[in-house]
C-alpha cells in the first residue's frame, strides 16, 4: 500500500477514533495522543493482511486507550476538586445528519454519561464505548479486547446498568436548555440575584471543576441558595477583574454551552441541564489545562 494511501486510509478514520479515545479517556489531549501513537502502530503495519483496516485501526486505538486510562487512575484519585472531563466541540448536527443517531452520539459524549463512565473498569468502558457509542457488534469488541464474547456481553450489561443507574433522571429539550441558557447569562451579566434564583431547582447541583488552578468549589453545591450565591459571587468579581470580557455559544460534548473568555482567553465552559422550565444541573469547568483547545 502507498504511502499517501495508507495516510488516506488513516485519516478517512480519524474521528471515530478520537472519538473512542475522548470517549475513554475524557481529555481531548489523551485521546490525541493515543490517537498519534495508532497512526505510528499503522504506518508500521504490514497492510497486506490487515482486511478491514477499520477494525484495526479501532481495535489498536481502544487497547492504547485502556492502558493509558490505567496509568491516568492513580493521577485522578489525587486530583483537586470535583473532576469533569474536558470539553469536546462537537458539530453533530452537520455530520451525523441521521435524528436517531446523533441523539445517541450526542448522549454517548455528553458530560453526565462521561462523569458515570469514569466509576467504570476500563474494560467496562471500553464495552460500553464501543458498543452504545459505536454499535460494534458484541464478537467484533470481544476480537478488541482479547475476551471471550460471553465475557463482552456480561461487560455490556454491567455498564449499561450503571450508566443507567447514573444518568439523569430527565430529558434535556435543547430549545428549552437555550433559552434558560440565556436567561441564566442575562440574570449573571446583570448581577440580578433574585432573577438568577429564579431559574435554578431548588434541588440543583453544581459541578465545578477547577483543579485547583482557578476558584471552583472544592464540593459539588447542592440547593438553590447555594448555588445562586455562588454563581452570583464568582461572575461579579470576574467581571470586576476583566479588562475584556467575551461570551460564546458553542456545541461542546453534544450540548449547547457557554464559553467565557477573559482578556482573550478561555476562562470557563459552562453546561446547565434543565427540565420543568429551571436548571437542574451546571457544569462549570475551569482549569486551564482543560481548555487549552477552546483558545482563539
């Protein structure tokens, strides 16, 4: 195979495997990396036996993923704060034009479906990857992961039961998530406190991450109060501090968020799930490492 077509080939596949290494690892950096050393594994590869290249190719890219997810455990067990995975831009809408399977891919990438992954083995996550994200059949995973295929399908449904277990107990509309969006921007801008309660549950949680690089709560906040103080705190006084201040619409992770820039760098992403007309869930992240991506 020439070489300008085994880099075609290559890249043909390149989002499907950043997409299962982010999956699996929830850092765009990660998923890079391990996606740079597949292409290394590839241009290496004897290509005249390689029958379905995409196969391969996803079989390399998970296993480098497992084993980089491994080495990552230790470094997250001691990481600051509450962890969130990074921010992933997506543009769902215009490349997966099918209703049925953006709403699956977008699911599949969304912040509160990676949060329940990270309490998965890697050998878990990797199943329910492949399988809910990417739809490989059970013995194409179990050739993947060197597993018998009864032991895929026992993976499977221990995965699948604890996402379920973990995900939200509601249906986010995306119209509605824009409108309390900017509703929620409007209240924050203003300093309006009251106008700010107004839109949280009283139940709400807020997820900050941070860590330990910017002022996030070290602990999720739970309550409308707390929530409200805080939210309202932190956007006076980085507003007091900016000497520009920017807000941004961007699709992150299969949902629209709000992209805070300060003196022309990304200062934070926030994410707010809503049902019921009010904010249910904000994701706030802020460490700066995370959002090296997002930079103009």
């Amino acid at each position: 195979m020439a070489t300008d077509t085994i880099t075609d080939v290559f890249e043909e596949h390149r989002p499907t495997l950043m997409g299962v290494a982010y999956r699996m690892l929830g850092r765009v950096a990660d998923a890079e990396d391990v996606v740079q050393e597949a292409w290394l594994r590839w241009s290496e590869t004897d290509h005249e036996h390689v029958r379905e290249p995409r196969a391969f190719l996803v079989r390399v890219t998970t296993r480098l993923a497992i084993d980089r997810l491994r080495h990552l455990q230790s470094r997250r067990e001691a990481y600051v704060g509450p962890w969130l995975p990074e921010p992933y831009v997506t543009d769902l809408g215009s490349s997966v034009p099918d209703t049925a399977e953006r709403a699956v891919l977008a699911e599949s990438v969304s912040l509160a479906v990676l949060v329940v992954l990270e309490s998965l083995s890697p050998l878990e996550r990797a199943v329910f990857v492949l399988r809910e994200a990417f739809g490989f059949p059970f013995a194409e995973i179990a050739v993947t992961l060197d597993r018998s295929e009864a032991a895929v399908r026992q993976l499977a449904g221990r995965a699948r039961k604890h996402v379920d277990e973990g995900r939200p107990r509601y249906k986010v509309d995306p119209a509605e998530r824009r409108d309390l969006t900017e509703r929620f921007l409007a209240a924050a801008t203003e300093g309006d406190l009251d106008g700010l309660m107004s839109l949280l549950a009283p139940d709400v949680r807020l997820v900050g991450d941070a860590g330990g690089k910017s002022k996030a709560p070290l602990r999720v906040l739970e309550s409308a109060d707390k929530v409200g103080r805080f939210l309202h705190s932190t956007a006076g006084k980085v507003a007091a501090e900016a000497r520009e201040l920017e807000v941004r619409f961007i699709e992150a992770n299969g949902a629209e968020c709000l992209l805070i820039l300060v003196n022309g760098r990304p200062d934070s992403v926030f994410r707010l799930d809503v049902a019921d007309g009010l904010i249910q869930d904000v994701y706030i992240v802020r460490n700066p490492d995370k959002l090296v991506s997002l930079a103009p």
